[in-house]
C-alpha cells in the first residue's frame, strides 16, 4: 500500500486535513483504531458559529443547541454576561460531537479518502531515519504503510509526534483533566453556556454546563493536572451537581472522561510529517476549546499536502506553509491565552471576584483581550504590572 | 520488593488518554479502549495516577500480583 500522506486519527483534523488534501488531488488514507468514528464523545461539545462561515458541514442534523452567549460566574457568583460572538470561541453552538465527527469523514471520504477503521498506527515505518510511512494492526493484522507524508492527527496522546522526536509530552500544569456528565430532568431553557470558577470549585479549571435542549446538559469540569489528585475531577464535579438545586435531580445519561492539553504548542512540521490538531497542542489555553482549530489547521495542512505532492517535494520547509498558515490564523490568540492562563493561575479567589464585579456592567464596544485589559487596569491600576506582558501581545493581534 | 508499579483498573478507565500524555517514560498506551501499564518502563513516579480524573489508576506492587 502506498500512499501520498497517510492520516493517523479520524478526528476533526484528521478528518479535515484528509477532506483538503484530496480535494488538492493527494492520494490520502486515513486510519483509525476505533470502530465507530467520533464515540465515544470526549467533549463538551461546545463550538463557535465561525464555523456557518466555513461551510465545512452540510445541514443541521450535528445541531443540538444555538446559543445566545456564555455567562461566567466568579467564587462569589458575581455574573458576567457575554453575547456568543463575545464569549468567542466555544459558545455558539452546542453540538452532537458524534455525528459532527461522522459528517467531518463522510466529507473526506466524498473528497476521494479513505478510511481504514479499527486500524491502530504502532510505530513509525522508516528507512536510514527518513520517515516512509506508518506500521499499524488491524485486528491481528500488520500493516505497513508507506506514504510519502506522515499526518499525526492522533489527539492528546500524540504519539506520532513523540516517534518522530518532537517532545510532545505533557507537563502536569499543561494538561486539564477533565469528566463530565450529561444530565437530563433538568432546567435549562435559557440558552447560555455557564462557567463557573474558583479555586475551590475547579483548581485551575472551570466547570461548565452547555445546553443541548431545554432540559438536558453537559455538565463537566476541568481540573489542572498539577493541582489534581487521583479522581479529584469527579469528586468535585459530584459536589458542585449535589450542591446546585437545578442539577441536583438531574439523571445522567452519560459520563465521560477527558484530557485537553493547555500548552503552548510544538514543532507541526519535520521532513514528511505534519501534526495537525491535539496531537499539535493547539487547543486555546484558556478555554480549552480545540475543535475550530482543527478544522482551520486541517485545510491549511490538506492544501499543504496538495501542493507538496504536486511538486513532489515532502522536506520540511516545503511543509512549512503549513506551520506558517496556521501561525498566522490563530498562533498568536493561542500565545496570548497561555500568558493569560499563567496569569490567571496566580490569581487569588478575591481577585477574580473584584474582576468580575468590575466588568459586570460594562458594555464592551471594542471585542477584544486588548479592550478588555484596558478596561480593567483602568479601575484596577495595579493590575498593569501583572498584565503588562499581555497588553504587549494582545495589542499586537 | 520494588516500588508499587501503576496498575490501571479497566472497569473503570474511560479511555481519556490523560495519563499517556504526560507518562515521562512512556509506559502508558492504548489498548482495546483501556489505557494499559508497561510495567518495565514505569519507574513508579505516579504522575499518572494523580492526573487520572476518575481515579481509575493506583500502585500495585511488582512481586505482589494481584
Ligand atoms: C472533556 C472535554 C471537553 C472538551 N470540550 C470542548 C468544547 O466544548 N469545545 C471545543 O472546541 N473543544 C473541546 N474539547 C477539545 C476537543 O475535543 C479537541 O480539541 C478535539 O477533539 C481535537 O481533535 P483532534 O482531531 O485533534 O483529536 P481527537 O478528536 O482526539 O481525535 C484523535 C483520533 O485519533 C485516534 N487515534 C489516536 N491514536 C491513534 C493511533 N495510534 N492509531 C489510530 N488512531 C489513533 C483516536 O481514536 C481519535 O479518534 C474538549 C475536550 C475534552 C477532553
Ligand atoms: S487517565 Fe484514567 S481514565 Fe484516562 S486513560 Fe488514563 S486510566 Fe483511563
Ligand atoms: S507511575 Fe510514572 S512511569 Fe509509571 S506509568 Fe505512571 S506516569 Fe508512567
């Protein structure tokens, strides 16, 4: 079997950067170690309406939910109100994640991909060093791969990347540990995704509840690695629910673990291999949200893949266009929110309900990190040291 | 006897790969929808198991199969 780029992971990048690099005429196959493509759900569910400008799914059925805007809560339940188009990235919709992932492979697929399920990459297939392709197993069966692109689209375990060199373990403080339960039997017709924080509600972390419909929600948290222990997301997520009068008779009809990545992102791009995704940390630090960045990253990197296999060139700096597009598309948020979530993380519970109370009822006419920090070191003029560096970058972008 | 190795229970990992992704010694993969242990490779530093979020990892000791 030889391909021009084989695609590990059927993810939203794996999906999408396979839809683009067939539509550019590549010879693409993408492989997959479960047996249904996106289930179980690891996800909040959670995306932005930049994704209607895309166009990269057809009709509605991945729809769950259309929301208004988010609402943050600090530790003392201050509110703080956000249109969607404000809350950016992970409030606008709230999607079923698995028939949006289906709808991502039924696209590529469409494109001329193909898709190899339960099919797990075990190693990198190579040749005097130089990367020729993948090895994997299907069933009992060994697979050699050969392509002339290695894509590693394969999630927060990024194992591509690791074969490859690319030091793409996580640090404790650069990993958000998550659960979640979906809850039906109860309240939510107002259509707003809730954050919660505090320190003793989620150490480094939030937990939110995203409506799929009038009576039943994702309700998770998410706990920063180094300020966890073992199965502490649960048991604070049980807390929070037993403690909520809405949530308390909620029925769960799913639970789910997870892990987002919250670091700064690594190397995309070696001689015949791209990282596209998770595996590439390209998750915004704050939020967590990691979706809408695949879908841009994958067509940058699909269109890559074209160009490349016209010229038949498949070095790094040729696969740099890539690194460079998605740099520009959204590399610098990404930078500036893993300052932000450094900076957050020393922030003391009074703090951040002072912050809350003093943008409560500010009607922000400049959308933007930038307008935001002036706004604040306006009413707060100690805060400018500590967020100096940030207003340094976020003017920038 | 040597250090308490990571075991994982498999009635109750959920899959999130949490615990691969930061394993300094790679000890920790995927398999059949579970994450699993190496027991060669762990040098027993239980990062994993504080960074499980339903605690579905402890120590378990090498000479004292369960
Ligand atoms: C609890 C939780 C809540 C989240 N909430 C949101 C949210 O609300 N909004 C948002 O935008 N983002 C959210 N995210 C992040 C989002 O889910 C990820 O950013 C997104 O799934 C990344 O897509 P991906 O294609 O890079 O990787 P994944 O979706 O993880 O896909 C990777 C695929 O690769 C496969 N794979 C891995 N290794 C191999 C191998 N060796 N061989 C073959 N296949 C392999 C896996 O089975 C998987 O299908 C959340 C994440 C979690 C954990
Ligand atoms: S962190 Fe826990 S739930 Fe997640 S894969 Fe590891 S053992 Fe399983
Ligand atoms: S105890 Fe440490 S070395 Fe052993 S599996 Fe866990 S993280 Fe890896």
């Amino acid at each position: 079997m030889k391909y021009d780029a084989v695609v590990v992971g059927a993810g939203p990048a794996g999906t999408v950067t396979a839809r683009f690099a067939a539509e550019s005429g590549a010879k693409v196959l993408v492989i997959e170690r479960r047996q249904e493509i996106g289930s179980p759900v690891l996800c909040g569910e959670g995306v932005s309406r930049k994704i209607d400008e895309w166009g990269m799914l057809d009709g509605k059925r991945w729809i769950a939910n259309k929301m208004e805007g988010a609402r943050i809560y600090s530790p003392d339940g201050t509110m703080v109100k956000l249109s969607a188009e404000m809350a950016g990235n992970e409030t606008g919709y709230v999607v079923y994640r698995d028939i949006f992932d289906q709808e991502l492979a039924r696209k590529a697929s469409e494109a001329g991909a193909k898709i190899l399920m339960n099919t797990n990459a075990t190693e990198l297939l190579t040749e005097k060093d130089k990367i020729i392709g993948v090895k994997a197993k299907r069933y009992d069966e060994d697979l050699e791969i050969e392509a002339d692109i290695v894509v590693g689209c394969d999630g927060v375990e990024s194992k591509i990347g690791q074969w490859a060199g690319i030091e793409t373990r996580l640090d404790p403080k650069d990993l958000e540990t998550c659960c979640q339960y979906t809850l039906t039997n109860i309240d939510c017709k107002d259509a707003f995704c809730d954050f919660y924080l505090g320190k003793k509600i989620a150490p480094g972390g939030y937990v939110w509840i995203f409506p799929k419909g009038k009576d039943i929600a994702n309700v998770g948290i998410g706990v920063l690695g180094n300020l966890s222990e073992s199965g502490m997301p649960k048991k604070l997520l049980d807390d929070f629910i037993s403690n909520n009068p809405n949530l308390k008779n909620g029925n769960p009809i799913r639970f789910l673990a997870g892990a987002v990545p919250v670091a700064n992102p690594v190397e995309s791009v070696r001689d015949n291999l791209i990282l596209v995704g998770d595996s590439a940390r390209q998750v915004d630090p704050i939020t967590g949200g990691g979706i809408t960045h695949c879908l841009e990253a994958g067509k940058i990197a699909g269109e890559t893949i074209g160009k490349a296999v016209e010229q038949q060139q498949f070095d790094k700096e040729t696969l740099s266009v890539y690194e460079t597009g998605w740099k520009e598309a959204f590399g610098k948020k990404l930078k500036r929110n893993y300052m932000l979530k450094e900076i957050f993380l020393d922030f003391e519970d009074k703090t951040l309900n002072m912050l809350a109370d003093s943008i409560k009822d500010i009607k922000f006419d400049e959308i933007s990190t930038f307008g935001l920090v002036k706004a604040l070191v306006l009413k707060h003029p100690t805060l400018l040291m500590k967020l100096r560096p940030l207003m340094k970058i976020s003017s920038e972008v | 006897m040597g250090k308490p190795k990571a075991i994982v229970d498999k009635n109750i990992c959920l899959a999130c790969g949490g615990c691969i992704s930061v394993c300094p010694q790679d000890a920790l993969y995927m398999n059949g929808g579970r994450a699993l242990v190496t027991e060669e490779k762990c040098i027993s530093c239980a990062i994993c198991i504080r960074i499980c979020p339903i605690g579905a990892i402890s120590g378990r000791n090498a000479s004292n199969e369960i």
